[in-house]
C-alpha cells in the first residue's frame, strides 16, 4: 500500500497558513505537517510540527526530512 504524500506547511501560525493547515487537514489523501518558528504555538493546530526559521538554514534539512511536498 502506497502512503499518503506527507505535505509541509510554511508559516503555518499564520493567517493564510493556518487557513491552509484546517483545509489539507479535511484530506484524508494527504498527511499535513505544520512548519514554524514557534513549535509550542504550532501545536494547537492538532497536526505534526516542525521547527523551521526561514533566518536559519541550519533548520532547513530537519523540517524537510521524510516531506513529499
């Protein structure tokens, strides 16, 4: 059996990105992983969380790991 594509989610404490996460959440062909700066604040979204800052690149490489899109 083939797994579900795992799609992460940039900005996703934010506005739209929040908005985006609630949408691919309500897919049941997709697995959504929310990025952010602020892993706390991120997990009320009730998804898997990623730490990523946009400023470190050292965050890149973890937040990608195992991300289909």
């Amino acid at each position: 059996m083939e797994r579900s594509p795992r799609i992460l989610v940039l900005g996703a404490t934010g506005l739209v990105g929040a908005a985006v996460v609630e949408r691919l959440k309500a897919d049941a062909s997709v697995q959504v992983v929310a990025a952010a700066r602020d892993v706390v604040k991120a997990s009320a979204l009730g998804v898997p969380v990623v730490h990523l800052d946009l400023d470190r690149i050292d965050t890149f490489a973890p937040a990608l790991q195992a991300v289909d899109r």
